[in-house]
C-alpha cells in the first residue's frame, strides 16, 4: 500500500492546524463576546464567530472536494487555556480593554497557523479559500486594535 507523499501529510497537518484554529476562535469569540460591555463589540464578536463556523464548514467542503477527510474535530488544549485566561481577567475586573488584549493575541495566533498554512504546497482551490480567509481574519485583527486603541 503506497505511503501518501511527504507534501500531502505537509498540507493535511497544515489544514488539521487551521480546522483546530478555527474551532479555538469560533468559541473564544463567543466567549469573549458575551462578557464584553460595548454592545457593539458584543455584537460583533458574536457575528464574527459565526464566519469562524462559516470558514470551517467552508474548508471542510474544499477539503472533501480535494479527497482530504479524517478532519479533526475539536480545538487545541493552548485554545482552551487562552480562554480559561480570558476569563481569569474578566472576573479580576479586567473589562473590555483586557477582554480585547486577549481576542487581539487570538488572532495573532489564527493569522499565524494561516500565514504556514498557506506557505505549504496546496490545491488552488484550497489556497484561494484560505487566501481569503487570512484576509479577512487581517480585517478583523484591525478592527480589534482600532477598538482596542479607542478605549485606552
């Protein structure tokens, strides 16, 4: 039985990576969502966890398509702990601003899983859904450091 190709378990781990990423910023969005005060911010912590779901459900139909399965599914233990984190602060009365901190180094984490991940040898099919994706987990980075800027 032939052993799948050096590259292809490259970018099966890669992907797995991304999938886990997703899970861990789709529920630490909630997360932090419900806790923040702002309910602007609350909202749209909330919307954008949603697109985190929708990312995931979006890479899992490419990966099928490209006759990636075995997709994980579940989120990393450092995701969890940087949610037990968030919550520490919260309730030492850290507030929106530290609620904000943590999301920012979240997303921190998910642009760098995707900047590897796309570094590795793809379909073009996948490469473009995660392209797309890094972009707009950018844009949203962005908007939580402009939020985060307004309220120090």
């Amino acid at each position: 039985m032939p052993q799948p190709s050096r590259d292809l378990q490259q970018t099966e781990s890669a992907i797995h990576t991304v999938l886990e990423s997703l899970i861990d910023s789709q529920e630490a969005l909630v997360a932090i969502g419900e806790k923040l005060e702002d309910r602007n911010l609350k909202c749209f912590f909330l919307t954008e966890s949603l697109t985190r779901a929708q990312f995931r459900g979006e890479l899992e139909s490419v990966l099928n398509q490209e006759g990636i399965s075995n997709l994980r599914e579940s989120g990393t233990t450092a995701g969890a702990l940087h949610r037990v984190w968030a919550r520490l602060k919260f309730k030492l009365g850290g507030g929106d601003h530290t609620l904000l901190v943590t999301a920012e180094q979240g997303e921190d984490a998910a642009r760098e899983v995707y900047d590897n991940a796309i570094q590795a040898t793809l379909p073009l099919p996948l490469r473009q859904v995660l392209t797309s994706q890094a972009a707009h987990i950018q844009e949203t980075h962005n908007f939580m450091k402009a939020a985060l800027d307004r309220i120090q």
